[in-house]
C-alpha cells in the first residue's frame, strides 16, 4: 500500500510540475508548412496582392488523435510600408513558441500608402519613403493590414482540425506596426470604431517621381492624373469568411500602439483578451504615450541632420502606457501586464542613453533583452491557456511506450468496455496492474489473471485516454496507453 501511495505521490508531482510548465518548456520537434497562400486583396494602388503565410506545427505524441495546441500568430513590424512573413525576430519567435507546443503562423499582409507629392530630401535612408500624403493614407494603410490579419486567423481557424487548433485558446502578437495589427485584430470589432478615413475619401495626387523607388512602390504601376482612394470595406475584410467561433485570449504588443481607444467598446458577449505590454519611453518611433509616429526620430534629424520633421502629414498614436492608462482610468476591467523601461528620451543628439546617437546601435524601438521578453509572454500566456488535453503524457516515468523487451501488447485499442494484455516472454509475471488516468489519478489497481493474457474489465470507466504501468517479478516497470472511447 505504501508502494502504490507513493507512486501516486510521484505521479501526482509531475502533474503539477509539468502542467505548470505546459506551454513554457521547449520540448517539442516541429513541422513547418512555408508559404501557404490565404488569401489576395487590393492593395493602395488599386492592384492585387497575394497573401500567405508559414505555419509552424508542433509534433505530437497522440495515439488519440485528439491532442490540441493553442494558436498563436505572429506579425511583423515595418512602418506598414515594409517586411514579410520571413522577418528574422519573427519567424524566430513562431519557431520558439512552436517548441513549447503552440501552432504558430507568421503571416504576410497588404503594405504601403500613397506618398507624398513633395521632393522630400535629407542625408538619412529612405527619408521621403516616410511621408504620406496626408494623415489618412496612415489610417488606411493600418485598416487594410488589420483586415488581412483577420482573414490569416480565419483561415487557421477554418482549419483547426487539420492543423489541430484549440479555437478557444487563440493568442496575436506583434512587433511594432506588428502589434498594432495584433491590437487591431483583437479589439477592433464594432462598427463604431472603423476609423472615418477608411470610407471612400477624395482621390490622392500621384507620388514624386523620386518616390517611385520607394520599397512598397515598386511593381506598383499609377495611371492618369490621381490615384482613387475608395471604401476599404467592412472591419473584418473579406479574406476567408468563418462561421466558426474562435477566443482571442492574449495578445502580445511588442512596442506597438493604437490610433484611437479600441478598448472603450467590446463586442456583445466577447471575452475580453488580456495584453502582454512591452515598450520603452526612449522609442523614438512609436511612442510610449501619446505623440505623432516618428515623435523622436523627428526631433533628431530637425536637430542633428537638418532635416524636415516627419511630422508632416503624421498622425498621433497611443502607445502602450496610454492603452494601459485608458483601462485604468475607465474601469474597463482589461488585465493588462506591462513591462516598461526607465529610460526616457533625453533629447539629445550626441550623448546619454537612448540620445539619437546611441541608438543607431542601442535603439529603443525594439527589445532591451528578447530572451527576457519571449520567455515573459510565455509565462502570461500560459497562465490563461484552457487547452486539453495536452499534446503528449511526458510527465509519466520513461518507458511509456517501451513494449518490445517483453513482447507485450494490448487489444484492442482504441475499446469499449474490455481490454486484453498478452505477454509472450514466460520467463516473468506481473505482479501488479495499476490504472492511472491522464491526469496521474489511480483509477484501479488489479493483479494478472495468467501468466500469457489477462483480461482488463474497463465498465465502470469514462471514455478517455489512460496508463496502464504493469509492475513484473524482475523488478522492472512498463507504461502503455490506451484510449477507452
């Protein structure tokens, strides 16, 4: 009795420690299905995009065929002007969050805006590539990338079985213009939050011959005297329409913002996602509270490079400290963890931390320690995610499936009401047979009818998968699973 006790004990400790660790721990192999297209869109200009993504899958060992993963989609960063589905940070977190049991996707979407008509010039890459315009192409540019992020997780979701997706353990996360987005997938839901620069606006001049080189307008081809800008459609796009219903638990904001209060209204009898907030005050792009995109990069190049202000033709943003302050100071009742720095920008050009200078090699609109970061969000992720049951049993003893030393095999399986172990090694005896669910929780504990086949009576047990841990004569132990259906 002791015996059986402390097993029970043992078994019972893994549980725990491993559930706790479920969704933290890399250890899981990966498969990896590259450049799977979901979906075509209109882009600025009036053509076609073609839309995919890379999904990551998670290895399992199920007999069951059962086993499900949370869902997380990560997007990339770029100003809504420039990346894709194969950034280095990103594809490194799908694969890392992989490891610890997650279906991932990185997806590509819509970039780009309309740019200004202005000759913009000054000693700094890139510089008139950042002008739109005016204010609304920022808008418009922000919408259609949230519409494409919303039919990429539509399209997962449309194949959950396939890929094995738990549809209500659903998580976005997002760099920079990549956060933006996640928000938007997340909280961006009503009709009274579509932004007004979305519905069809006056037509946009054609951009300076000099930007045509810009990334985002090559390829593009412009006729006639003025580019249309017309509706942009509904908030959720039109990519891979879904009956099917899905819970955004989480979203990972990665020094990202919001362009107006998405928290204020939620969709009728929606859960609420909880938001993992990683910003630096010293990011001179996106801003930590309120300012213009681009807030202190424009102080540096008026004040080191003699350049224009980006501010032209900007907009204001709400970065992550006025998201969390909108939340606390409107009881919207949002669990927001926020990890911010101390650093703030210095204004200045040559010297301190976070100066215009030292971030050329230390900027702040990015991670301070990434490591830190990934392994903080999967920590809070964790602690929400509901998925079960879990995609492998590893916190049995080793041996699980360990059978052929002793020619031992169990039938039929799946079964019903009855199960048959037979052995076909005569030189040793089970001495005990204990039952465990999948949980580590003693079912029964019985002892071997013969020495060859002996017959497991499994009526008074629910459907599920079990363990069976036979212990023999010689001392030694085997675990083999079956499911009872």
């Amino acid at each position: 009795m002791i015996k059986i006790v402390n097993t029970l004990v043992f078994l019972l400790f893994l549980t725990i420690n491993t559930y706790s660790q479920q969704w933290v721990v890399k250890k899981y192999a990966y498969d990896s299905l590259l450049n799977v297209q979901y979906g075509t869109a209109i882009n600025f200009a009036g053509g076609i995009d073609t839309l995919h993504m890379d999904i990551f899958l998670p290895k399992c060992d199920d007999i069951t065929h059962t086993a499900k993963s949370p869902l997380l989609m990560w997007i990339h960063g770029g100003a809504f002007l420039a990346g894709d589905k194969n950034d280095v940070s990103v594809q490194d977190l799908c694969k890392q969050f992989a490891k610890r049991g997650y279906v991932t996707a990185s997806i590509d979407y819509r970039l780009g805006f309309i740019s200004d008509d202005l000759n913009w010039q000054c000693n700094y890459p890139n510089y008139s590539c950042v002008f739109a315009t005016d204010s609304a192409e920022w808008v418009r540019s922000y919408y259609r990338a949230i519409q494409d992020g919303k039919g990429a997780l539509r399209y997962l979701i449309n194949r959950y079985q396939q890929y094995r997706i738990d549809t209500s353990n659903v998580f976005v996360a997002g760099e920079s213009a990549g956060a933006f987005i996640a928000l938007g997938i997340s909280f961006l839901d009503t009709l009274i939050e579509r932004p007004v620069q979305t519905f069809s606006i006056a037509n946009a001049p054609l951009p300076n011959a000099n930007n045509l080189n810009c990334f985002y307008n090559v390829g593009k081809t412009f006729t006639g005297t003025s580019i249309p800008r017309p509706d942009l459609g509904d908030i959720d796009g039109t990519i891979e329409p879904s009956n099917i219903n899905f819970t955004i638990k989480g979203v990972g904001n990665m020094y990202g913002a919001m362009y107006s209060d998405l928290l204020k209204y939620n969709k009728a009898n929606k859960p609420k996602p909880s938001i993992f907030s990683y910003h630096q005050p010293c990011d001179i792009v996106v801003p930590i509270d309120s300012a213009t995109v681009y807030w202190g990069l424009t102080w540096c190049l008026t004040n080191g490079y003699g350049c224009y202000g980006i501010s032209n033709n900007n907009i204001k943003l709400y970065g992550s400290r006025a998201i969390s302050y909108w939340n606390t100071s409107n009881n919207y009742g949002y669990n927001i963890h926020n990890e911010f720095t101390t650093t703030n920008f210095p204004y200045n050009f040559s010297f301190g931390t976070g100066s215009c200078a030292d971030q050329v090699n230390n900027p702040c609109h990015a991670y301070d320690n990434k490591i830190l970061r990934e392994n903080n969000l999967a920590n809070y992720f964790a602690s929400s995610i509901t998925t079960n049951p879990i995609c492998d049993t590893t916190f049995f003893p080793t041996g699980i499936n360990s059978v052929e030393k002793n020619k031992i095999k169990i039938y039929p399986n799946p079964t019903n009401d009855v199960l048959y172990i037979e052995m076909e090694n005569m030189g040793i005896q089970i001495n005990s047979i204990i039952l465990y669910d999948q949980f580590g929780k003693i079912c029964f504990t019985t002892h071997a009818t013969s020495n060859s086949k002996t017959k497991v009576d499994l009526h008074n047990l629910c459907n599920g998968l079990y363990i069976i841990k036979l212990d023999f004569n010689d001392g030694h132990k085997e675990y083999l699973k079956f499911l009872k259906q």
